[in-house]
C-alpha cells in the first residue's frame, strides 16, 4: 500500500514554480525537480508537467526517498499530465 499523501478532495494547490520538461524522458524530470524545489519556500508547491509516462511512478517514488510530499497529479492546460509536489524541507 502506498502511504503517499495524495489530494483526495477540493482542488489542487496552485504551484508556486511550474516546471516545464516536456520532451524529457526518465529520469531528467526528477533531476530537474531535484535540483530546483528548492526554489520554492518549505510549504510551497512544484509542478512538474512531462509527457513521459514514466513520471508517474518517478515522482512519487522521489517523494518517498527524499521525503517530500506528493499530492497528486492532474493535467497542465494543453493536457500533458501534471505531477505537484509540496517541499516538505
């Protein structure tokens, strides 16, 4: 069973930093989350919008190893899955 948090009801929080990685394939998008959520202050949000399939299982997977929280994914407004994490520390 996956203890992630997720965002179950209400909407999503809106990203404080959106990262744009259409066209990376696995693993450049955690890369790119790894080295910037820390442009976010501890509670904020980061979006990560990628096509790659393998993000929905990389992000959360991150989460889990550095401790961050995952809420979830919905979609960026041309459709492209959209990953949000909150910075946890």
């Amino acid at each position: 069973m996956d203890s992630s948090p997720l965002v179950t009801s209400g909407e999503p929080p809106e990203p404080d930093l959106e990262l744009d990685c259409r066209g990376m394939l696995c693993p450049q998008p955690v890369i790119e989350l790894g080295r910037r959520h820390t442009e976010v202050p501890v509670g904020g949000v980061v979006a990560v919008v990628v096509e790659d399939v393998a993000a929905r299982t990389d992000v959360p997977a991150w989460c889990r190893m550095r401790g961050q929280e995952y809420l979830g994914e919905d979609s960026a407004p041309d459709g492209v899955p959209r990953y949000r994490v909150r910075r946890v520390s």
